[in-house]
C-alpha cells in the first residue's frame, strides 16, 4: 500500500529511543522529511546518520524540553523560523511516573505536563497552520488510561485521549484528523531498563497478561503511528488503537 506520505512533513517527538526512533525510521522510509526532536542531541544526531544511510532524506533536529511550560511553543517557533510548515504531529515523547509517594505534587505535575500538557501546547501551536492548509494529522501516542497503582502519566495519558476525541470533532470538517495509539509493552529502554529489568520479571508479566507471548517492537507500533498518519487515513479520527498484543487487563 502506498501511503503517500512522500515529501510531507512529519514531526515525531521524543524521537531519540523506541517507538519515535521507529516511528521518525518509518516515516523516512516512506520517503517524508522528517523533524526529529528529544531533549538530547547526541541521540538525535545518531538517528539524522542512521536515516540518511537507509536512503532517507536528512532529517531536520531540534531539542526541546516539552515538559518546561514554554517548551512545546519555543520547538513552534523554532520550526517556523526555518520556515517549516508540519502536515503530520506525533506526540510521542512522555513516559510512565511510578509515584514514590501518592501526593507528591511536584511528581504529579511534571507527569502531567510531559504526558498531557506538551501534546495539547504543541498542537495548539501547530494545528491552525494545518487546518489553514487542509490538510494533517496528529497522531498522539498515550497508553494505559487505568491502574492499580499511583502513576502520574496515566490519568495524564486519559487526559490526553479525552482531549483528542474533542480535537478530532473540532478539526474534522477541515481535513485535519486526531487519534491515539495505546500501547501495551513495547521493547523500549523504559520498559526494559526500569519497568520490567530482568529477564524473569518480563516472562512473569507476559505469562499473565499478554496473550501474544511477548512484547512488541518499536517498528510494529511505528506501523500503525504511520498508517494513521498517511493519506490513507483520512476517514479515521477520534478513535484511541491500542497495540498490545491482545493484552487481557487494563488495570496493570
Ligand atoms: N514502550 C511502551 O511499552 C509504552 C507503553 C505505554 C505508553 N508508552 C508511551 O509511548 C511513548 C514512547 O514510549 P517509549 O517507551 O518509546 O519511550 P522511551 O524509549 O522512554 O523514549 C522517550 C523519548 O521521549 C524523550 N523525552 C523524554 N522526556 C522528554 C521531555 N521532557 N521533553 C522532550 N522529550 C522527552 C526521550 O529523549 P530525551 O530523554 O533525550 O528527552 C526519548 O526520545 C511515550 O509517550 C510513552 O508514555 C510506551
């Protein structure tokens, strides 16, 4: 299937590690130009090399915090004095908030600024441009909306669907669509290195709650962020996918 995302251009943040590093590889193989951006340069560099030797287009980098409150506006502005217009936004970059202590304001805040608050500034900065063209889309990468445990990203990451449902009503006359991709356990460094850091601990999770047998890859969710992000998709909007190997609990 063409996706005909040839020469859009796609901004993935958060896109140094897992599922933006697969997402921005996608995108670039299908033949877009890509804007990559993260907190840390090196990473981003590492990517802009890997891309270009697969055939790629040289991909534009920005760093940015998107948890400083004028984060998500200063990676706008920087792109507009580039002159860059984006056709396609994933906001990819938040990761999970185990709490240390269930009122922990300070923790609840950056939780919510990082997994909410960015997605929401970034698209208000962006969105306005896309529905003066026509033409775009926003993809934003949530995850578990329910839990047995404190976490600050999850009711962040609710926020953001229940957000998203609004924005796809309030663009979709105006050929801009909004949806989520709710991912269960994909192999990245936060799922391997902090939330499930041994071998055993991963074969205990999977055993009791993921009917696939394992987890995913990086490049399986990049699949679905691109097809969401494609011409293709045009009729799909305010809907949240998950891509979790048919995971039989939502309260982790
Ligand atoms: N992997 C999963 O199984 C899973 C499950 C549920 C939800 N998700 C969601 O999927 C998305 C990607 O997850 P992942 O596991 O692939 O993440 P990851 O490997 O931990 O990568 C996170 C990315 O976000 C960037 N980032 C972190 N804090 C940032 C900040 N303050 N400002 C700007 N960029 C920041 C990181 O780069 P820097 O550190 O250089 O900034 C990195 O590029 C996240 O929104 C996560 O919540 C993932």
């Amino acid at each position: 299937m063409d996706l005909r995302l040839t020469d859009k251009v796609c901004l993935v943040t958060g896109a140094s590690t897992g599922i933006g590093r697969a997402t921005a590889m996608a995108f670039a193989a299908e033949g877009a130009q890509v804007v990559v951006s993260a907190r840390s340069l090196p990473p981003l560099e590492e990517l802009a090399t890997a891309i270009t030797a697969a055939g790629g287009r040289a991909p534009m980098v920005l760093t940015a915090d998107l948890a400083e409150a004028d984060g998500p506006q200063r990676l706008a502005r920087a792109l507009h004095e580039e002159a860059r217009h984006i056709d396609v936004l994933v906001n990819n970059a938040g990761g999970s908030r185990p709490l240390e202590a269930w009122d922990d304001e300070a923790a609840w805040d950056e939780g919510f600024r990082l997994n909410f608050l960015a997605a929401r500034r970034l698209t208000e900065a962006l969105a306005p441009a896309m529905l003066e063209r026509g033409w775009g889309r926003i993809v934003n990468v949530s995850g578990a909306v329910v839990a047995k445990n404190f976490n600050a990203a999850t009711p962040a990451k609710a926020a953001l669907e229940s957000w998203s449902k609004a924005a796809a009503a309030t663009f979709a006359s105006r050929g801009v669509t909004v949806n989520c991709v709710a991912p269960g356990r994909i192999n990245s460094p936060q799922i391997l290195d902090r939330l499930h850091p041994t071998e055993e601990a991963r074969r205990a999770y999977i055993a009791q709650n993921i009917p696939a047998g394992r987890f995913g890859e990086p490049r399986e969710a990049a699949a679905l962020i691109a097809f969401l992000a494609s011409e293709v998709a045009g009729y799909i909007t305010g809907t949240t996918i998950p891509i979790d190997g048919g995971a039989l609990r939502t309260a982790f």
